[in-house]
C-alpha cells in the first residue's frame, strides 16, 4: 500500500548537506503529549550555548533553516534574540509550538526578528488546559484563533500538525478541509504516525540491562503494539481516498527497512475557490537542486504567504503542473487577478522498532540535532542525556503494523 517510490522524487538531502538543523532550546513545556520524547533535566539552555550550537548546525548541516523546538520553546525568555540570531547568520528561522504562549505582542518582536514560520502542534490528546476531551472537529476553533492571530500580525506563514494516533485517525481528512478552507492564512498541514516502546521489551546500555519506565524515557508506553501501527502509507491512502487531486511529490525512506516511507511531501496547488491539482516530482526536483545551484543550500520551508504565479512556470518540467497552468492560461482574468496558494501536505513516520532489535530512522534524518560536539538523532536525545548513549531494545513480541491498526475508535471523521 501506499504510494510507489518510483514514481517520487528521493529527497537529495544527507548528514552534512541538509536544509534543516534541530536546535532545541529548553526542555520545559507547558503541556504533556502522549508519547513525547522529552523529559525535563535541564531547564532554559543559555543563550550562548544556543548561540554555539546554531553556528554548529550551520557548519556541519549546512542549513536552509533552524527549527526552533523545546520543550515549547516560547516559554524560552530569549525566544526573540535566538529568532534574530538564526536570521542574521543566514538561515530561516522556524518555531515549533503548541501555541500556548503566543500573544500578537510576541508575535510583533518575532516577525521584527524575521521569523520565517510557526508550526502549531494542536491535537486532542494533549490534555490541553480548557480544550480536554475536544475532538479533533472541536479543536479546529483553537486553530482559526491561532491561525487569525499570525494573520493579524501578518507576514508569518503558519501551518498545523498533530500526532496521528488510532483515536483521531479518522479525523485527517477533515483537518485537510480546515486547512484548505483557510488557504488563505493557512500553508500547511502535518500528520506524524505515534510510535512508543513498550514497557514489556528488554533495554540495555552496553552491557548493562535497565528498568525503563515512563519515568525514565517519555515515549516508552504500555499502548497495544497494533496501536503504534499506523504507517505513513496508511495516512497517504485515506488522504488519496478523500482527494483525488493529492498526489506525494517527494520521499526519504528508512535506514533500515528497504520498504520503509519516513518523510512524505506533497504540495496541493489552490485557486482561491478550488483545489486544482498537485506539483509533482520533477516541480520538487527543480525546486531543490535550483536552490542548491543558486544559494548553496536545500530547502523546506517557504518565506511567502502564496505559492505564485512563478510556480506555474514549474508546468515546463512538471507534467502534473500543466493542468493548473492551463486553467490559468484559459482565462487571462484568472492569469491577471487569481492568486495560486499553495498547500504542503507532510507525512512522518516517526522511527520504528524491528523485531530483531534494530531501529529504522529516517535515512538523511532532517531533524538531527546537536549534543556534545556531535549530531544525534533529536527523537533519541535523552538517551544520550540521561544515559550517554543509545539504548538498545530487544522486543518482547512481534510489533504489529496493519491499516485496519489505523481506524478510529468511534469509526468517524467528524
């Protein structure tokens, strides 16, 4: 299931040439996720470590951007300075935030800072203070606020992710249509599958066994294997099924698993009225490897609030563009007046635990980050903080991973 890497775009990024470097910069959060990977041990970093490890990442990553991430990491009382430091040393500054923080003020000091974007990670099982037991449906009133307030602001892009779990699965298509509805204040929408360790499997340090728990790692759970199941592929067929114009652009796969679909990219290209197609591989491929030639750099996230005209000029290389340039083309009044937006649709899975022990991660993994002089994979960080390196699991089972894993508890998208 799911779509054929053939007919994709392999993302051409790596270890040291990579459009994205992971700086997390305090490991405090205002809520709790199910399943995060981050406990708190150390609190604010200063803002000379930070300060180092963005000049780290931009020597060995060579970085389009930094994604600013925590923790929550508005809480972070040097958000601003550390958003104008990222800038003024060339790369895009990006926020990763449940929201809670933001007012228009800080909004104000961020867009003055250059902030290139924020996204907001909004989803019904972050026991969200006022907004429990919220369905998905529910929630999207707490994302047109978020949203109008970064619009009022202006000149910030903005998108919305949640963690895919069996509970909301279902749900997907119709955060598809909020985002759609607010094309307009709205660029994007990410969708990143639950993955846990099970508290039954056997983990050592070296040659040293330990009792890991909840306490000891964040994401380690007593969840039914089939419920930390759900595949990219999974979420990739219910969004095909409900839009028929959707298509993948573009891929990275697993470390391990020669099947495996970590990253999945696609762009939906909008009128103001209608969804009138998708870019396709080639529209990604010239789009990197052009950045690449021009800045030196990959690419991932936009600075403009609209795709653009220019992207119609993408229909030269990309088949799947020429239908949208040709609905322009027909009416020179739509070509003169009819903005084109843009709608990233992203698809992780986030790493998977093999039954032999070994862990598939995302091959060229965009979300590296720094510790101690050295780049680490930022979902396994406090492996490394709290034990020196990575723990090794031996699963008690076989883990299962099924679509019909992938269903909602009450069968209903909302």
């Amino acid at each position: 299931m799911g779509p054929d890497k053939r007919n994709l775009y392999r993302l051409p990024w790596s270890l040291n040439d990579n459009p994205i470097g992971w700086l997390e910069v305090t490991d405090i959060c205002n809520l709790h996720c199910r399943g995060c990977y981050r406990q708190r041990l150390e609190g604010h970093k200063t803002l000379d470590q930070i300060k180092e490890e963005i000049l780290f990442l931009k020597r060995w990553r060579n970085c389009d951007n930094i994604s600013i991430a925590g923790g929550e990491c508005l809480l972070h009382p040097d958000i601003v300075e550390i958003v104008d430091f990222i800038s003024r040393n060339g790369m895009k500054p990006f926020i990763l935030s449940n929201g809670m923080r933001l007012d228009r003020d800080l909004l104000r000091d961020l867009k003055r800072a250059d902030l290139v974007g924020i996204g907001f990670h909004v989803d019904s099982l972050q026991n969200r203070p006022g907004w429990q037991d919220k369905n998905e449906v529910e929630l999207c009133e707490l994302r047109q606020q978020l949203a109008d307030m970064v619009a009022e602001v202006g000149g910030i892009p903005c998108g919305f992710g949640i963690t895919v779990y069996r509970e909301n699965f279902n749900y997907i298509p119709h955060l598809i249509r909020w985002n759609l509805k607010n094309r307009k204040i709205v660029q994007g929408a990410t969708f990143i599958t639950y993955r846990s360790a099970l508290m039954d499997d056997e983990f050592t340090v070296g040659d040293k066994r330990i009792e890991v728990t909840r306490d000891t790692l964040g994401y380690v759970s007593s969840d039914a294997p089939e419920d930390i199941g759900i595949t990219s592929a999974d979420v990739y067929e219910l969004i095909k099924r409900e839009f028929p114009q959707y298509e993948a652009a573009a891929y990275l796969g697993g470390t391990q698993l020669h099947t495996s679909i970590k990253w999945l990219a696609g762009v939906l290209v909008c009128s103001s009225q209608e969804v009138l197609g998708h870019v396709g591989p080639r529209g990604v491929e010239v789009a990197e490897a052009g950045n690449h030639l021009l800045y030196g750099t990959y690419f991932v996230y936009r600075k403009d609030l609209q795709l653009g005209k220019k992207a119609l000029l993408l229909s030269l290389v990309d088949p799947a563009m020429r239908p949208v340039a040709a609905w322009y083309l027909r009416n020179p009044f739509r070509l003169l007046f009819e903005p084109v937006y843009g709608m990233s649709i992203g698809i992780i899975q986030a790493p998977d635990l093999l039954e032999d022990g070994r862990v598939d991660h995302c091959d060229s993994c965009p979300d590296m980050t720094y510790f101690e002089g050295k780049l680490v994979h930022s979902c396994r960080l406090d492996e490394y903080r709290k034990f020196g390196g990575l723990i090794t699991a031996t699963p008690a089972k076989a883990k299962v991973t099924a679509p019909q894993a992938a269903v909602g508890k009450d069968g209903s998208e909302g």
